[in-house]
C-alpha cells in the first residue's frame, strides 16, 4: 500500500501535465519590429517635363530645316520687294500728289504701310509651298514682315526721306528686302508645322468609288 500510492500520484500528475500541454494555446508568431514603409508617391510619378523638355519634342515634332525650302522662301521675298516695292511706292506717291486735303495723303499712306507686305509675302508663302507643300503656316511669317515694314516705313516718313530720290529709294528698298524678307524666312521656318501634319496634308488622296447594279 505505501509503494502504490507514490506510483498513482506520479502517474496522475504526468497525466495531468500532458494533458496541460495539449490544451495550451498556440504561440502567436512574432510580431516583426519593422513593417516595410511605403515607396513614396513621388518616385512612382513621371518627373515634370521643364522648359527645354518641351521645346526639344516641339523641336523634334517639327522635324529637320529644309535647305531647299529656306533658300527659296527667302529668295523670293528679296525679289519680289525689288520689284513690288518700288511700284507700290510710286502708286503711293501719286495718290499723294492727287486732289486736296487730307484724303490723298492718308490714302497714300495706307498704301505705302499695308500694301507691300501683303503682296511680297503672298509671293514668298507662294514659292515655299511650292518646294514644300503644307509645311509652313501663312500668318506668323506674314506678321512679321508686316512688323517689320511698318517699322521701315514710319523711319522713312518721319526722317523725311524723298522717295523721288533714287538713292534714298533706292537704299530703303534694298535694305527690306534684306531684313524683311529674312525675318519672315525665319519665322516661317521656326514656326513650322508638325511633320505628322505636313505629311497628312501632301498624302491626302480621294479615291473615288464606282458602284455599277445590274
């Protein structure tokens, strides 16, 4: 009886022991010290396109400088000044000397300010869109020449030069045709369209469609 009742109280609290084990919870894995922290929104967004970014695609937009389109363009600007210019001027001069008043004079002037630049730069858009159909717009290049020989023209009226006087005439001519012509080459040139939308406008083709019933 006294070996007995150590062996069952062993025996009991072995059992109680296991069965203590196998009713415990398991373990919560550990929490980890660090959570990975998110990439910030900046890096994942595209860098803002600066000033030189975007003047480079419009450059590249356009395309190459065309040689063949810039020698014509201005060429025929400097011809047609030495050639429309003189006429306007003297077709100015004289209305200027027709009648009384003020009317002659300031239809004179008219003549003189916005006759020229319309007819030399329809000529030089004329002759560049011959070597280059579609490539340049009409206003921009136009603008300029008009600026520009505004400027020439109020310089001339106001410094009194004689346009009956051929070496006046004759220098006031030839220097617009050089800078106007040149300026207005430029801007053509600079304000150019996409070559998408040059290309568009050289390839468009309308195919016609027969349709025959029988």
């Amino acid at each position: 009886m006294s070996v007995r009742r150590p062996l069952l109280l062993a025996v009991s609290l072995s059992l109680a022991g296991c069965a203590g084990e196998l009713s415990m919870p398991p373990a919560a894995p550990p929490v980890a010290a660090s959570l990975p922290t998110a990439a910030p929104a900046a890096a994942c967004e595209p860098a803002a396109a600066t000033p030189e970014t975007r003047r480079e695609q419009r450059r590249r937009a356009r395309g190459p400088s065309d040689r063949d389109f810039v020698i014509t363009h201005f060429s025929a600007g400097v011809f047609s000044t030495l050639l429309i210019q003189p006429a306007t001027y003297f077709v100015a001069s004289k209305v200027g000397d027709v009648g009384h008043g003020l009317g002659p004079a300031i239809g004179a002037l008219l003549i003189g300010a916005f006759v020229p630049p319309i007819l030399n730069y329809t000529v030089q858009w004329a002759a560049g869109r011959k070597i280059a159909p579609g490539r340049d717009r009409f206003w921009p290049g136009f603008l300029v020449n008009q600026l520009s020989h505004l400027g020439f023209f109020v310089g001339a009226v106001v410094g009194g030069v004689d346009l009956h006087n051929l070496g006046q005439a004759s220098a006031l001519v030839v220097g617009e045709a050089l800078v106007n012509s040149g300026l207005a080459t430029m801007t053509a040139e600079l304000t150019r369209k996409p070559r998408s939308l040059a290309a568009g406008a050289t390839t468009e083709v309308v195919v016609p469609v027969l349709e025959v019933k029988f």
